[in-house]
C-alpha cells in the first residue's frame, strides 16, 4: 500500500512506521479490505516477514466481512474513544464475491447421516447456523411415486459468508 510519499505497508501482511497510531495522532483513517489467501501466504514465504495479520489472512477472509469490521471498529472509536465518524467511505471492491448456493436433497442427509430427519429439522438447524433454507420438491417426473415424501424434497441453501468451508452445487453420491 502507498500513498504520494510512498510505500506504507505490506498489504494484509505487515503495517509501515508510518501508519502506527501515537499518543498525538489526532486523526485515524479505517483501512478494512480483504486479500487473496494465496498471495498472503507467497508474499510471506518470500518476504519471511509473518503477523499476525499474515496469519488471519493467510486462513482465507471474506470480502463481506471487511465492510462489518470497519463498521464495528469506527462504532467501537465513537463509543470508547469519542470519535468522530465521517460519513464518507469509499468501496474498492473490484467485484462482489459469489453467494454460495447449495442443493441438499432429503434423501442424501438420510443416507449420508443414516436416519431420518425431516425436512423442516434440517432447516431448522442450518438456519440456526445463519443458512438461509427453502425447501423444494422434485420433479414430479423424477419421483418414484404419485404421492410426496421427504426423499422427494431438496433444501436449496445459501451459506452464510463467514463460511469459507461450504462449496456450491449439489450434495450427493459421487459414482
């Protein structure tokens, strides 16, 4: 990171000198962004320069979260410190990370968990987990019978985005 006069930082690896609060620092302007994991990791190996910062976020951070951390430190400066919080704030993003979207049918969480648990269960659970869950039925061309039951519904879920872990598509049996 630089500014006119040159280099302040290494980003999401280290701070410069000049960027480090004093006892006369009047004013802090909040820095909040999300970097590639991998780029971290290599420019730490190279630089053989680790931190704490290198360390979280080396790990994988999600963009999203970088909007909420600067919100909750520049709340935290008003409240403890009597900051003053400008109402101006630039999004640098270059685009918005996907919305992880996965389809969950019925069938495979009794088969992969070996017992049943009905369908609003599972939402129930997810959603207690901040997923966002809507149940959908299959095709009434792909069920065995006229009549539906919980292997013939399918959980379309949304990860929550703190949740790097969970991968888009379909959950089921790999043949």
């Amino acid at each position: 990171m630089c500014d006119e006069k040159g280099p302040l930082s290494i980003a999401g690896v280290m701070g410069g000198a000049e960027s480090e609060v004093r006892d006369d620092t009047v004013n802090i302007l909040l820095e909040s962004a999300s970097w590639n994991f991998l780029s971290i990791r290599r420019t730490v190996q190279a630089q053989k320069l680790p931190s704490e910062a290198a360390f979280r976020f080396s790990r994988g951070v999600h963009p999203a979260t970088a909007l909420r951390g600067l919100g909750r430190a520049a709340e935290l400066m008003r409240t403890l410190g009597g900051g003053i919080i400008s109402r101006d704030m630039v999004d640098a993003y270059p685009r918005k990370a996907p919305v992880v979207r996965v389809d969950l049918p019925m069938q495979e969480v009794r088969r992969l968990l070996g017992v049943t648990i009905p369908p609003r269960k599972v939402a129930q659970i997810l959603e207690s987990l901040e997923f966002v869950c809507r149940v959908k039925e299959i095709p009434a061309r792909r069920r065995r019978t006229a009549k539906i039951s919980d292997d013939d519904l399918t959980l379309q879920v949304i990860a929550p985005d703190h949740r790097l872990d969970i991968g888009t598509g379909v959950v089921a049996r790999r043949i």
